[in-house]
C-alpha cells in the first residue's frame, strides 16, 4: 500500500499501538499489533511463520521511508558508512518487518544499535538492562558489544512478541557464542521496577528505556532508589523528542484540567451530531467517533505531557549529566555522576 493514500495513512495510525511494555507510540487505539500472528505453539502455523518474505517487508518499508522522509538518501548514506549490520541482526530486524509491517517503526534501526553497541563499548558495560524488548532487534546489538561474559536482561509484557524475540536469542548464540547471554523476562514494567523485586539485581552498567513512555520517570526513580544506577553508568531512554511534538508543547505550557476536556467532548458531539443531521447520516455514530476522537487527543496530550516532564526531570537531575540527542525520534543518554550533595 502507498503511504500517500489518505485512507491508509489512518489505518496505519490506528494499528500502530503495541500494547507490549512498548506500551504508547500512536496511542490512538489500544489496539495489539501481534493479535494476528500465528501462535507458536500451533504445529499448523509452524511452516506458514517461516515463509515471511522478508524481502517483500524490507521493500516496503524502505518505499514508506523514501515518501516521507527527505533525509532518506542520507540516512541510507549513514547506514552504509556505519559499520557491518551482522547477518543474525539484519535476519531478526527483517524478520519482525516482515510480521509486523505497521509496527517497523518500533525498531531502533541499524544507526541506533550500532550506537547503543558503541555505548557499551566506549563505557566498558557488562551489565545492561533493557525496557522494551519488542523482537529483540536491540537486544542483540547490546549482547553483540558486551562478549559472553556479559549479561543483558530485557524485558516485555507481550508474551507473543516475546515469542518471537526468543527465537532470535536462540539463533544469536548458535551462531555468535562469543555474545553476552540474553534473559528475556516478560512482566509488566511497573511490576518488574518494584523494589522488591530490584533487591534482588545488582546495580547496571547501562539501562535502556524504550517502554511504557509515561513511566519514564517513575523508572528512572524506582532504579536510583533501588542503587542499581552508580556513578558511571549510562541511562539511555529512546523517542523523547515524540515526533517532534514536544517542542509544540514547550510553548503550548501546562496541561489541560480536566473541565476543559468534559468540555471538549461535549462540543465535539455536539458538532458532530448537527454536521450528521444536516448531512442526513447516523448523528448516533458521529457522537460516538467525536467522543474517541476526544479521548484520543486527550490521552496523546497526557503522554507529551509526560515525555516533556521527563526531559525536563533529566535536565535538572543532580546525578545525571545528559545529551538529548535528535537521532530518529530522539534519543537521551545521561551518565550517572557523584551526588553534589556527599562532596
């Protein structure tokens, strides 16, 4: 499908939500990007998860990227004068394009892993913890950079995207031994980051948050409470620049209460059903199609809301010294320094 048909453009937009720890990325209609992929367990559909073209994905994507980005020539530039994208790794990211084509976006691309996998070199990491696995694309970059001596813990809520991740890890270390072992761990975040549960982790060398948008900072908190992040270590959280819509919410300020939404609504309904009327359509279902629109927007509103918050939060941290970066969607990387406060 052509990305420049309006009609399309919108089915994309309400598909795009991967209700994993990935929790938000168009969080429009809470909608599970892997509710049509075969289960794993089911032997009928063992030959069919095999046979994705993943030509036919990696073709479609890159029309997709060649119609809406303008920088496309140069990001392909980029990748090609990047360093080698290992054979496993282009197979796993080709692979979950191929499954899940409206979701491609969710992969951090070969610029970003290789990025991450040189984070990890330049800083020595051994031990890393990733938030939002998806098809654990990566997951394999940050294992590619730690050797077999280092362990990445990832985790997902999505236990069928988990699936699928797994199946890439099982492949990674047949066939790279000398990459750090992977622990896939499905669990919500807010479960996973409880402090009981972190007493029994010892502190990482480098975190990756790239799930559940609006627990950015509640996790950032619950790590340092928990002592998991020491001076030296490297916090990275992906897609704070959230399509560029936080720089229109710096100037827009604070949110809105929640009178104004109630309000909102009520005048959208109310549009709707008089443009119904006078167009002589169902007035019942345009109220119905206002009312999600509304609450839509208001949940969009909340989520900027908290990803503006969070950058606001790392900028003033006394224990981070960060870079806000405007790779893809935006990439935060801070490293942890001595707390001001013991000197």
């Amino acid at each position: 499908p052509q990305l420049n048909d309006k009609k399309e453009n919108k089915a994309i937009d309400q598909v795009s939500h991967f209700r994993g720890v990935n929790f938000v990325f168009n969080d429009r209609m809470g909608e599970s990007i892997t509710r049509d992929l075969p289960q794993l367990n089911d032997k009928k559909n063992t030959t069919q998860q095999q046979e994705f073209d993943t030509r036919a994905a990696e073709a479609l994507v890159n029309s997709a990227r060649q119609e809406k980005d303008t920088n496309y020539e140069l990001y392909q530039y980029a990748e090609k004068l990047s360093g080698e994208e290992y054979g496993v790794l282009k197979k796993a990211r080709l692979d979950a394009m191929a499954r899940f084509p409206h979701a491609a976006h969710m992969l951090c691309g070969p610029i970003q892993g290789k990025f991450l996998k040189m984070l990890c070199q330049i800083s020595g990491a051994k031990r890393v913890l990733e938030l939002g696995t998806f098809c654990g694309y990566g997951s394999l970059w940050l294992a590619s950079a730690l050797g077999k001596d280092g362990q990445v813990i990832t985790v997902d809520r999505d236990t069928r995207a988990a699936e699928i991740a797994q199946t890439h890890f099982n492949a990674a270390s047949t066939h790279h031994p000398d990459w750090a072992k992977i622990h896939l761990i499905i669990s919500d975040t807010g479960e996973f980051l409880s402090l009981q549960n972190l007493q029994s982790y010892e502190p990482f060398d480098l975190v990756v948050l790239d799930a559940d948008k609006k627990g950015y900072a509640a996790a950032v908190d619950s790590l340092f409470q928990a002592h998991l992040l020491r001076t030296g270590s490297i916090l990275v959280a992906d897609n704070t620049l959230w399509k560029g819509a936080v720089l229109g919410f710096d100037k827009a300020g604070a949110s809105f209460s929640s009178e104004h939404w109630i309000q909102r609504e009520q005048i959208a309904r109310e549009e709707a059903r008089h443009f119904a009327l006078s167009q002589g359509t169902d007035p019942d279902l345009a109220e119905r199609e206002a009312k999600q629109s509304v609450k839509s927007e208001r949940r969009d509103r909340a989520l900027l809301q908290a990803m503006h918050e969070f950058n606001i939060k790392i900028r003033k941290h006394p224990r981070l010294d960060q870079l806000l970066l405007p790779l893809r969607d935006g990439l935060t990387v801070a490293r942890v320094i001595d707390d001001p406060s013991s000197s």
